[in-house]
C-alpha cells in the first residue's frame, strides 16, 4: 500500500524532496506574474531582483527533483 511506504524513513525524504521541487515551481511562476503584471500597473520591475528569484526557484526545483530520483533509485 502507497501509505505504508510513506511512512518510511525513505518516503519521508522523497516526499520532502519532492515539496522542495514543487515549491521551487511554485514560487517562479509567482515571480513570473508578477513581472507580467507588474508593467500593467505602472510599477517599476528591478530585473536584478527577479533575475535573482527566478534563479533560486530554478535551483530549488532542480535541486529537489535531483534528490528526489536519487533516492527512489537508491543512489550512492
């Protein structure tokens, strides 16, 4: 059953891989909202500051998708 392997050391850590991963594209495509929506109201965009958040999400999502598969495939 898929509950019983959750509750696995294991799946525990897939599961927080996975959250770091889905945050990551959570948290771009807010950023990329906003800098659609951001020139319709008139406000300034720091391309510096999106430029930074855009690359942080990226790595968050690769970064956990990368955890993730290593642990479901047992790598060392």
């Amino acid at each position: 059953m898929v509950i019983d392997k959750l509750l696995t050391r294991r799946g525990w850590r897939v599961v927080a891989h996975s959250m770091l991963a889905a945050a990551g594209i959570g948290l771009l495509y807010i950023l990329t909202t906003m800098a659609m929506e951001a020139p319709r109201h008139g406000d300034p965009l720091n391309w510096w500051i999106l430029g930074v958040g855009i690359t942080l999400s990226l790595w968050s999502a690769v970064l956990g998708s990368m955890l993730a598969k290593a642990e479901l495939i047992d790598w060392r």
